[in-house]
C-alpha cells in the first residue's frame, strides 16, 4: 500500500516537473517572437509565465490541486458514488451560472462534433439539440425509437442507421432503456419491440417539480427551461461515477476540456490604454470580457502546454489509470490541437484581439492563483 | 417543378386554417350551450364529440375524415384539461376557462388568416410584410452592393450576430449538387474552418507582395496550416473546395499554398478596422489583420444576400423556415397567452407542417426575401426538418422572436 502511494506521489511530482518543463519551453518561444499587437502585452505574458513557473509546481503544487480538485471537479466533475449527489451538484453550478453553463457545453458540443465520424455527428448537426426537443415533444419524459425516427428520420436513410445512432448516444450521455414488446402489432402484424429511452429513476426524482410544473389552471407541462444543461450534467454526473472504467475517446475528452479551462484560466489580462479602438468597439463588453495575449494560442506554445496539462488533470481525476490513457502519440496530439479550436467558440476575437468571457469558473480559478502570488509578493517583501 | 402565383398560395396557406378555425368555433358553440354541470360529465361532452364527428362508414371523404380528426384532438385538449383542474376550479369556472381558451384561439385563427393580403399589389399594409421587414433588415438586408449589405450587418451585429450566423447554417444536409456558382449554407466543420481562418490571421500571419496592386503587402495564411488540426481525412472535401470557400469571403488562394485577402476585401474590411495599414520602409503599404469573430461570417451573409438567386437548395428551405417560424411564432406569443390550453394544437407538427411551408414559399416572393420559391420542400416527406428546426433552435431565434411580439404589441397599443 505504502509503495503505491510512493509511487503515485512520484508520478506526480514527475508531472508538476513536466509541466514547469512545459512552461519554461513556452515562455522561450513566446521571448523569441513578438506577434502581440497591444504594447507591453507580451511583457505581460512574460511576467505571468515566470510567475506560474515560480509558484504553482511548489509544495508539490497544491495550487494545481487546489484548482483542479476544488474548483474543476467540484463544478463539473464531483467525487462521489451517487448518481444523484453528482447530478443535482452539477445542475445546481450550471444553473446557478449560467455562463459556466455555456462554456462547458459549448466545450462538450464541439468534444462530441470534434470527431466527425463518430455517433455524435448526427447529418453533421447536434444530436443533443433533437433529443431535447423529442423530450419536450414527450409525454411522460421519455422518448420511443420509433418517435425520435418520425420526427428526425431522414427518408433517404432506413430507420435502424437513425436508432442505431440514438442508441449509441443515448448510451454516450446515460440515458436507461426500457423495452416494450408488442407481440402483434396491428399495422404490420407482427411482433415489435420499442425502446423507450428516459432518465434514470433517481434523475427523475430530481427532475419532477423543477422540469415538470403545474400551471395556475391545472395543467402538467414540461418547463421550458429543460434543456442541455440537464444533459451535460446527466453525461458528466454518469463518467464522474464510473470513472474507474471510462475508455480511452472519454477520458482524453474530458481531460483536454478540463486543461483548456484551467490553461486559460491562468492567462493574464493584458491592460488596454484608453484610446484602444477595441474598448469603443461595440463587440466587446468591458464588464463581462478582457483581452488576453494572444500568444498563448499560438500552435508551437500550445504544443508545449497542452500535453503536461492534460495529464496533471487526467492525474487529479483519474490518478495513474487516466494518466496512462492520455494519447501521446503525434497523430493524437493534433486531436488535441483541434479541440484547441472549440476554445475559440467561447472566446471571441474582436479587432484581432482574443478577449475571454470572464466567467465564474475563469475568475474562481485565476483568484486561487492571485491569492498565492499576492501572498508570495509579500513573503519576498517581508 | 410549377411556378405557384402568390394567389395560388395564399389560397393554400388559408384552407387549413380556416378548416381548423371552423371546428374550434364549433366547439365553442357546443361548450357554451352546456350547463356548467354537464362540463364535468365525460359522458355528455364524449357523445356531443360522436354526434358532431358522425360520417358514413359506406363513403370515406377526406373532408369529413379530417374534420372529425381535429375535432377529437380539440375535445381531447378539452378533457385532459377537465380531468387535470376539475378538483381544483368549480363547474362554471371552468366552462368559463375553457370558453376563453377557444375564443382566444378562434381570434389567432383569424390574426393568421388576416396577416397575409391576397391582392399582391398590396402587401405594404399586411402585418406579415411589415414584420417581414423588421426581421430582413436584422438578418438579410437587401442593398445595391455587398458593402451597403456587409454595413448593415455590421450594424445590427452586436445585438443579433448568433441570429445572423444561425441563418445561414442549415442543420439538414441532403444531397444536393452543389454548382461552381451556388452558394450553399455553413456545416458545422466550415463553420470551424472559417473560426480557424480568423485566428491564423489575427495570431501570427505571413506577409506577400500583392499581385493586384504592387505597393501593398498583403497578410496570408497557410492553407496546411489551415488544415493541420484534422485527421483522418476528416475535412478532406474542404480541402479540395478551399478555393470556393475562400470565394464567398472575399478571399483567395495564392500559388496554391496560401490564402490571401483580395483588394475588395481590403475595401470593405477597411473602414470598420478589420485590417489596418502600416508604410514600410521601401514605401509600401503593409495590411495588418485585426479580425474578429464576425468578420467573415458577415462577409459570407453579405454574399449570400446579394447573390440570393444562387442559393443552394438547403440554404433557401432553411432562410425561409426561419423567417416563418419566427414570425409564426411571434404571432402566437403576441395574441395566445402561454396558459392556452390550445396552445399546442397551434405547435403540433400536424399544424405546423400544414400551414408553415406556404408561409416560406409567401415569403419567397418578389416584395419578400426574393429566393426561388420552386425550392421549398412542401412534400410530407419533408415535413420532418421542422422538428429538426425545432431541435436546434438557439436563445438568439427566441430573442427575435421576442422582439418581434414587442414590436406587435407596440402597434397594437399605437392604434
């Protein structure tokens, strides 16, 4: 026991030392090449890399512990064994934030769009959107093979490639199946088995009353408000469970998602002088966004990045069994990269700047490294 | 495939609603005639339902058929909502509610019958053409060139950029021949592309010599660079047609390697700072790009809004649909209150597949969106993008339509 436990300490130190490496190989590219175009933007960058390099691999980089365990996975992805502990934990941080809401499905969107071959891409075009609405369509908060093919079937296409494909990710996401036999059917005469896909019974418990609501005059409708949120938490409540026995597509998945969070969280904002035309520019809201050194996207920097993060993450959540799954291979890395691109989707380029929405789960983490370099700025001074 | 005339439509569009309509007031009629007491009774409403719906079993007509079918389907509403309230409402109170519920009803019957005018020479009046000009000029301005359209999208931009990209990206993609000269709608992995493109050139461009105009140096991006994040063959379609994607965005392929701005680019990107100028040392005039999100998006709108005669198949059912829905739904929201019981009879596929494909082929013609109406899908076969519509409906579509029910609501005040 005690020599796994040494071991697993090694693994980790090996990979806060992976990821110092990682840094230290970026901050020497972003030296070489300026391509900021706000002045002192890339000091700026500079000064923050030297900062992260200082302070998160100390203590055996508590401050990475601290952002991925209590901030990232308390949100997204909490340690538990109940189905309806993770389910309720992580419905009630999207809905009480509704901007943590949208980049975490926007992340997980473009994760199921980023392989096109897979069952996610659906005539190329969100599968979870036409499950959402064949629930709303329901009654009783479930859908049929046979309904979801009447409302979305495409007539050039049998009906098995459709529920072959709801069968996949209604499995994808956690959905339960229950079979019906009909030993006669009256239309064709013979026997017919439907499969009606729904929540999990605890799920539904939580969903009555918030999801389903009773109006003035009497009447049951399906609120208006049920809607990816409730399916992001079901897809993340159902792997946070059954961590110990995810595949490999999943777990780089969701790791990559996570160190995109966690790369960008800890990016400086860069300050803009009054007269910069990107602050008039009616794009960009100064309350809600900051520009960011664009740097940082830059495909040899993020190269470097990426990979050590993804595996301190992968760590965190999975310890040495997710690590081990992290593709390494070239050809993975650049699956990689283009999950890079969904950053994109929840960031915005306005006057070619990168400006990032500052949403809660941005501002929890990058506060947990403020406190620490505020406290080390005073150690030193002291 | 038949040129329908806008009379030829109209008439097609009012047939189901007024059939419709016309069963609702009877059972209006029906329910006021009863005694509050005889509204609770299953049994008094069940047989008003058989008498009513009574045809002869030797002669099916179609008419006959579909009038007792909807004439179940309103009872059914009328008894679910009976069986649901009846602990909780006295007898006359309910027969009140659901009198309401069918007058109110009875009036969006009429809204939509009434919104479209038959004479064509006359639409300036109809409430359809003048909510249609509201949602054109956010969505599809018209204009005489691609730079008065590309500023009038920029214009509406910061409000309703999701709604502006949402329309040009159709959520069906059957086959379709796509020609050297039409212009298809955004998939998911061009929309990616396009996303990718603006970063290249915002992060970290190379700079040519032009070969339009020998004093300026251009930006450009490699398109392997372009390319590089997808595996497996998994853009590889883009790949061939980079060339005509760069087209539609006022951008070229240069020597086959990279992808470059064109002069028209540089005019219109020009004045809304989308790329600025630096003089380099030997003279010339450095173009730097400083894009953002929308500004090739916005490009490719401008495009598709100006050359609407070359649309693609898909890109024409999916505008339209849009506008349909949005201004069908606008008029729900604005004269139905959400308590409705007959709410859902108006967004039950069987109603909407009757009544929203000849309010896209109207908003074809030539005083609406101008796009080819002989290719609106109005087969059955069809009907079932509705529901994919539906499914992937964004917060941008209902804000619109939101706006729409205040902008009704105003005129409804004014007068």
């Amino acid at each position: 026991m005690e020599n796994i436990l040494t071991m697993s300490l090694d693994l980790w130190t090996e990979l806060v030392q992976n990821f110092k490496v990682g840094l230290e190989k970026s901050l020497e590219l972003i030296k070489e090449r300026d391509v900021e175009n706000i002045p002192g933007a890339r000091d700026q960058l500079v000064r923050r890399f030297e900062e992260l390099i200082r302070y998160l691999p100390r203590n055996e980089g508590d401050l990475l512990v601290k952002a991925v365990d209590e901030s990232i996975q308390n949100a997204f992805f909490p340690r538990t064994n109940d189905l309806s502990e993770a389910f309720s934990k992580i419905l009630a941080s999207l809905e009480q934030e509704p901007d943590n809401a949208y980049i975490i499905n926007e992340l997980i969107n473009g994760f199921i769009a980023s392989k096109t071959k897979s069952f996610g891409s659906f005539k190329e075009g969100p599968v979870i959107d036409r499950i959402i609405e064949g629930f709303k369509k329901s009654k009783r908060f479930r859908i049929t093979d046979y309904s979801f093919y009447a409302m979305f079937g495409d007539p050039n296409n049998p009906r098995k490639t459709l529920q072959a494909q709801l069968e996949k990710i209604a499995d994808f996401i956690g959905l339960v199946v229950e079979e019906r036999v009909i030993e006669h059917d009256l239309a064709r005469s013979e026997r017919k088995i439907i499969k009606y896909y729904t929540f999990p019974p605890e799920i539904l418990e939580i969903l009555e009353g918030s999801y389903l609501i009773s109006t003035e005059k009497g009447e049951v409708i399906i609120s208006e408000n049920f809607d990816k949120n409730v399916f992001t938490s079901l897809f993340l409540a159902h792997y946070s469970i059954q961590r110990s026995t995810l595949g490999k597509y999943k777990i780089n998945g969701i790791c990559n998602i996570f160190a995109l969070i966690l790369i960008l969280s800890f990016m400086p904002k860069v300050s803009l002088s009054e007269d910069n035309p990107i602050l008039r520019d009616p794009g960009f809201d100064g309350d809600r966004m900051s520009v960011i050194p664009k740097s940082w996207m830059r495909k040899d920097i993020l190269a470097e990045l990426i990979q050590p993060t993804i595996e301190l993450v992968a760590f965190r959540i999975g310890a040495s069994k997710w690590q081990e799954k992290i593709e390494k291979s070239d050809a993975k890395k650049r699956l990689h990269l283009q999950s890079n691109m969904l950053i994109r989707d929840v960031n915005k380029w306005v006057l070619g700047n990168l400006c990032r929405v500052e949403i809660p789960i941005f501002v929890e983490i990058s506060n947990i490294f403020q406190e620490i370099t505020v406290a080390g700025t005073s150690d030193l001074l002291d | 495939m038949a040129r329908e005339r806008w009379e030829d439509v109209v008439a097609y569009y009012r047939t189901y609603l007024s059939l419709v309509q016309s069963l609702i007031k009877e059972s209006k009629t029906m329910i006021i005639k009863l005694e509050p007491s005889q509204i609770m009774e299953e049994g008094v409403l069940q047989e008003l339902l058989d008498k009513a719906s009574k045809r002869k079993v030797s002669k099916v007509k179609a008419i006959a058929e579909f009038n007792a079918f909807f004439l179940k389907e309103i009872f059914h509403h009328i008894f679910n909502y009976i069986e649901e309230c009846k602990e909780e409402f006295e007898p006359m109170d309910l027969k009140d509610y659901i009198v309401d519920f069918l007058e109110e009803a009875d009036q969006t019957f009429d809204i939509f019958l009434t919104m479209v005018e038959e004479d064509k020479n006359q639409q300036h009046s109809s409430l359809l053409f003048r909510l249609f000009i509201i949602l054109e000029k956010l969505l599809l301005p018209q204009g005489n060139s691609l730079e008065e359209i590309y500023n009038l999208l920029i214009q509406s931009a910061p409000e309703w950029y999701n709604a502006q990209r949402y329309v040009l990206q159709p959520t069906t993609f059957f086959r379709e021949e796509i020609g050297e000269m039409v212009i298809p709608g955004l998939s998911p992995k061009i929309y990616q592309i396009i996303n990718h493109i603006t970063s290249l050139f915002n992060l970290d461009p190379n700079f040519l010599d032009s070969d339009e105009n020998p004093d300026f140096v251009i930006p450009t991006i490699m398109i392997s660079d372009v390319f590089e994040p997808y595996i497996d063959n998994i853009a590889s379609a883009e790949e061939e047609a980079v060339k005509r994607i760069c087209e539609r965005m006022e951008l070229k392929v240069i020597m086959n390697t990279f992808i470059g701005p064109t002069s028209r680019f540089l005019e219109l990107a020009e004045p809304h700072r989308y790329i600025s100028t630096q003089t380099d040392a030997d003279g010339k005039t450095r173009w730097i790009p400083q894009l953002s999100n929308e500004t090739l998006i916005l490009l490719y709108l401008s495009r598709v809004s100006f050359r609407r005669g070359f649309l693609s198949k898909e890109l024409i059912n999916w505008i339209a649909m849009n506008f349909a829905f949005i201004i069908y739904n606008a008029i729900l929201h604005a004269f139905m209150s959400d308590d409705n019981i007959f709410y859902n009879l108006f967004l039950d596929l069987k109603t909407e597949e009757k009544i929203l494909p000849y309010l896209m082929k109207l908003l074809c013609f030539e005083n609406y969106l101008r796009l080819d109406r002989t290719k609106i899908r109005d087969s059955p076969t069809y009907r079932k993008e509705i529901f994919t519509f539906l499914g992937k409906k964004i917060e941008a579509i209902d804000k619109l339509t939101y706006f729409l029910v205040d902008e009704i609501k105003k005129e409804l005040n004014d007068k």
